[in-house]
C-alpha cells in the first residue's frame, strides 16, 4: 500500500546508536520510493541536526527535513496559545525551537512553565517552576516519559515534583498525545487516514496512533512483547518481529 509513514527511532531504527538490523535499508527503500516520512522522537534534547548526525554515524543519510521533535511540537503548540514568555527546564534544543517560535525565555512573570529534560535539574528549577504554576503559568510538558533505558530520569519524572507541589498536571505535547501526531502530518502535508504509524512501544507510540485515527504497526524490537498486546484495551493493526520484516508500505 501507499501510504506515509511516522517512525519512531529508538527501538525501531537504533538500539543505542546502532541501526537495529534491516533498518537502513527499510529507510533507503522509503526515502528511494519518494514515502512521506517523518522520524517522530519524545526526546527533546536533539535538533533534527543532531538527529541527522546521530543516524550518519551509524551509516544511513537522511535528510534533516525527516527528522520532528517534542521540542519542535512544543513550539509548534505554544505558538497557537496566547502568551510569548516561557519559563523553560531544559537543554539547547527545547530553548532553540522556543526562541525560533519567537518566545522570549525568562524568569520574570512567564506565560508558561515548559519542562523537557537535562541533567543539570535543581532545587531552583522546580521553586520557580512550582511558583510559575501556581500563580497561573500554563504547565507544558514535552513529553510523559519517566526515564531512560538507563534508568536515567526523564521528562515525566523532572514534572512530578512540580505536580506533587502545585496539585497541576502538565498538558503533555508528546506521545501518546495525538497532538504530535496530527502536527507531524502537518508537517508533511498527509491525512491520518493514508498515513500508518510504526513504534515499539504499546502506550505510547501506537496509542498516540491509534488516538490520532491512524493505521499502527508494533515492531518487536524494543520496549513492548507480543504479550504485552493482550495487557492494553486497544491493539496494533499490524505486529511485525522488526522493520526489515514490514512488507504493507
């Protein structure tokens, strides 16, 4: 079938930063048949140059255009909401696409509270975040993600302490959101009806597809097992052991 395609990296594309087998040609069929591709991450802390560079070193071109962000879809959310001042709790990239959406980042009476990730998280950041939410700054968080396959912390857990303290919730940009889906077809231009969403992970990847109306391939080369199928009230259109495996697109 003819249809275009949002992929997911890791787990599907690289384990680490090497291509999981199969996959650079996956990709090389894709971009050789003109497929509209987006290459979807929650993780915000990479420009689609760093994305590029990352998939480079591990022996497959893409072009930069293939690459969306939660911290593109950030920027892209916010600049559809009243307010231009944000208070940020992130790394260069999130900052980057806030400041090309035209906000300005501060400290002084923000519009918004937008949590990513870093490493350098302190007990200032979440005072002032906390502060922030609570006399009336909207909470935005890139993506619900708690860690990584590390254990190092994610978005989800630097905005638990900002919830516990404020009793707010974060509107989530990221996956499972079919927000970013839908922004992601925005941003090439295809419907959710001729557009098949490709993950390794059950609650997120395929969940934000199935919430945006698109079809869903779960690969099993990552986060989620065949078994896990039977756990979650929603199922996957399509289950394949990996991408080289995919013969529908």
């Amino acid at each position: 079938m003819s249809k275009a395609v949002i992929c997911d990296i890791d787990g599907v594309l690289l384990h680490d930063n090497q291509l999981i087998d199969g996959a650079k040609a996956f990709i090389e069929r894709l971009l050789a048949n003109d497929t509209k591709l987006v290459i979807l991450t929650n993780y915000p802390a990479q420009t689609p140059q760093d994305l590029q560079n990352r998939f480079q070193t591990a022996g497959v071109d893409i072009p930069e255009s293939c690459f969306y962000t939660s911290a593109m879809a950030t920027a892209d959310f916010l600049k559809r909401q009243e307010g231009n001042k944000a208070y940020v709790i992130g790394e260069g990239a999130l900052i980057h696409e806030l400041y090309s959406a035209g906000f300005t980042i501060t400290d002084i009476n923000p519009d918004f509270v937008v949590v990513g990730e870093t490493k350098n998280y302190n007990w200032n950041m979440i005072q002032h975040a906390a502060k922030f939410v609570a006399q009336g700054a909207q909470f935005i968080a890139t993506n619900p993600d708690t860690h990584g396959p590390n254990m190092s912390p994610a978005c989800g857990s630097l905005c638990a302490p900002i919830e516990r303290i404020t009793g707010r919730e974060p509107f989530v940009v990221g996956k499972p959101s079919a927000w970013i889906v839908r922004a992601a077809l925005n941003k090439i231009g295809a419907h959710a009806d001729d557009t098949v969403i490709i993950g390794d992970n059950l609650r997120t990847d395929i969940l934000a597809g199935f919430q945006a109306g698109l079809e869903t391939i779960l690969v099993l080369s990552g986060v989620s097992s065949e078994a896990d199928i039977e756990m979650v009230p929603f199922r996957p259109n399509y289950v394949f052991p990996n991408v080289a495996a995919i013969d529908i697109i």
